[in-house]
C-alpha cells in the first residue's frame, strides 16, 4: 500500500502535502478559506481533506478507463 493514497468513501486521493490547520487560521480561529484555496491551487491539488489537526492537500486519482 502506497503512503501517499488516501481512500475517502469511493474516491482515491493522492496527498500532495501534508501542512498544520494553523497555518489558515484567522486570529478569530476560523480557517481562511481563500488562502488555503491558493495554496492547493499552487501545489496543483484539487482537493483539501483535514485529519486532526492537518489538512491533506490532495490531487484526486482518477478511475481507469478501458478502451
């Protein structure tokens, strides 16, 4: 198994970094959506999962397709 997979529901995601929630939070506590929205789109993600205190900025793994 791949360290770097994340599974959620019947989506596989690859994890492109993973970085502390604390990072995007304003000084009221709540996460700042727009920065953290640039950041994903700067690392080429497509997708933000949080774990603990840590989002997992991730691109998603898209289904085989058979010709």
């Amino acid at each position: 198994m791949n360290k770097n997979v994340i599974y959620k529901g019947y989506n596989a995601y690859k994890i492109l970094n993973e970085i502390y929630v604390h990072n995007f939070q304003n000084s009221d506590g709540s996460i700042n959506q727009r920065v953290l929205g640039m950041y994903v789109h700067y690392l080429g993600g497509d997708h933000c999962l949080q774990q603990g205190n840590k989002f997992l900025i991730c691109e998603t793994i898209e289904d085989a397709v058979i010709v």
